[in-house]
C-alpha cells in the first residue's frame, strides 16, 4: 500500500541565471528597525528624498521625510535642525562612523593667524534670537530649514568575500524563477545624527566661551624634532585608523531614487532582473547521481548509502543536453 508523501511537490519551476554586468551593482537595503507594513513608497507619504553612498569605504544613508505634522516636538525639532544646519555650515559633510568620527570645528576669528574666510563659531541654538520665532512660524522655519524634517539610516555593505554565503535575488515570472547575483547586503538602522551635531556644537560652544574669558593663546613656536617613522602599518589599530582616515576624506556620491511605481522602476526590473532569451540559456549540468547529490549536501562526502524511494542507479535529470554521448548519464 503506497504511502502518502509528507512532503508532496506543489510547484515547479524553470531556473535561470542572468548573467553579470560589469556597470551593475546590485544591493539589497535591509531596514532592521521598521516595520514592513511601512514600506519607504511614496503611496505611504515615506519616499526617500535622498540616498547618497561611499563607494570605497561602502557606507550608505538613505533620508526619509518624517510627518512633522502629527506627533512632533517643534521645539526639539528646531533645535536639532539648527544643530545640523550650523555643523554642516562650517564643512561637517557626516557624522559618526560615515565620517571616522571626525568633528570639524570652524576656526576661530579671534586666533591670531586665522583666515579671514574662515567660518566663525556659531553660538547655541537655544540662545539664538531667532529660535523662538522659529518655533512660533513654524511652516516658515521648515521651508527654509531650520526644522530636523528627515529621518536617516544608514549601514554599510557587506560584500561577498568568497568565504561566506553567495546570495542571489530570485524574480518569478509565470513558471519561471530568475537568480541575479548581489553584490552586496546593507543593513540599515536609524542614525542619530542630530544628536552628534548637537554634541559638536555644544563643543564648538564651550571652546568659545573659554576662549572669550581666558582670551586666545598667540600662536607660538614650537619645537621641531625629526623622528623616523616605522613602516608597516598593517597592525589592526594601525588598518583601522588608516580606514576612518580615508572614510573621513572621502566624499559622499548622492544617487536618484526612483519609487517602486515609477515606470524607470518597471523598465529597470525587466531589464536587469531577467533573462531576456531564455531560449539560448545554456543548461545547468551536473556529474553527481542521487546518492552523491544527498551525500554532498548532508555533509557526508564520499559516502554512499542507497536511499528507500531512489536506487543508486536513478539520476536526478537536470539537462537533456550532453557534450559526449559516451559519458555517463548526468543528474541534476
């Protein structure tokens, strides 16, 4: 009496493999800290309004626009948009680790010997004149951008290394399913970028007032010793302050979003996403027969070991194509 398969087949589908293009990076962006009945579209009002990337240092941050309309501090968000616009006023281009942790402080007006272009050190946002108007003409604030209106997340790649896993990014078209190889996986979280520019410029701040009551050193000279530097560089404190340096001078390149609906989206994903003439695919060929084929993916090497529903003899048919008719039958 024939036994019911508790594992029965319920769909088959034809592979396909695309093949790789050189001016094609392909990414999967992971948001880990939203929920996925949010999607970032513009049919839920979260369009990101800016996605920038260091293609050598392989950092990415995407800018989301937050409702500044319901649930939403005016006073802290005038506070840290005007920490992020005074920062970024005198050159700070990132912050955190996109940046190596770097801070740049403007250059004091009232040290002796600094330029004259040099951008002075802005005072803190609560004692600005104009933060209470901010607040109060709230709309006008926001447009000219005074008001923190953009969520960011930001992550860096995780390229395939050949020692880890290969993924690939499987389309389904009728009774066909198409692979595109990543180039990479980017897991994104929430990046608290105002608080860093809120800490930079209670820094700037503090520098300021200390310069204001103990007055500016004169710039003065120092001694100079020459000293043999040793070469190498390849300890793990020393790669990993050479990695921040270079992050940190590093410039971001910002590139076009497109939402999921738009027709360069559409056009795109038929595009790059399948393989046009599957008619001229090659065939996936393989030398294994069942037991090889289960013996190899339990680990067990060389092992053979007939199976209850497949005999040793029985192949796992993937190509109906041979190179030499004399070679043994092959599986798949």
């Amino acid at each position: 009496m024939d036994e019911e398969d508790d594992d029965p087949v319920v769909a088959e589908y034809d592979v396909y493999i695309t093949p790789e293009v050189d001016d094609q990076q392909l990414y999967v962006l992971q948001y880990l800290n939203r929920p996925p009945d949010q999607p970032l579209t513009q049919a839920t009002q979260s369009q990101p309004s800016e996605l920038r990337i260091k293609p050598e240092s392989g950092f990415i941050e995407v800018d989301v626009p937050i409702n500044i309309h319901q649930n939403y501090n005016r006073t802290a968000g005038v506070r840290w948009g005007e920490a992020m616009r005074k920062t970024k006023g005198f050159g700070q281009k990132a912050f955190g680790i996109a940046s190596g942790f770097e801070r740049t402080m403007p250059r004091s007006t009232t040290r002796p010997g600094a330029s004259e272009g040099a951008p002075a050190a802005p005072i803190a946002t609560d004692d600005d004149d104009n933060f209470e108007e901010y607040v109060t003409h709230f709309e006008d604030a926001n447009e000219k951008g005074h008001v923190l209106n953009v969520q960011t997340y930001g992550g860096q790649i995780m390229h395939d290394d050949g020692k880890g896993p290969s993924y690939m990014l499987g389309t389904f078209r009728d009774n066909e399913i198409h692979l595109t190889r990543l180039n990479g996986l980017v897991q994104l979280r929430t990046q608290f970028h105002h608080l860093d520019a809120s800490a930079q410029l209670e820094a700037v701040n503090r520098r300021r007032e200390k310069e204001s009551q103990e007055g500016a050193k004169p710039a003065e000279p120092k001694a100079f010793l020459p000293q043999v530097k040793k070469t190498g560089g390849d300890t793990p404190a020393e790669l990993n302050q050479a990695f921040m340096k270079s992050t940190n001078q590093e410039q971001w390149s910002r590139l076009n979003y497109h939402d999921e609906n738009t027709a360069v989206a559409f056009e795109t994903y038929n595009e790059r996403l399948f393989l046009s003439d599957t008619a001229a695919a090659p065939k996936l060929q393989s030398r294994l027969n069942n037991d090889e084929f289960l013996d190899t993916i339990s680990g067990k090497g060389g092992k053979k070991k007939a199976t209850a529903k497949h005999g040793a003899d029985d192949l796992i048919e993937i190509s109906d194509e041979s190179d030499d008719d004399d070679e043994e039958p092959i599986v798949s």
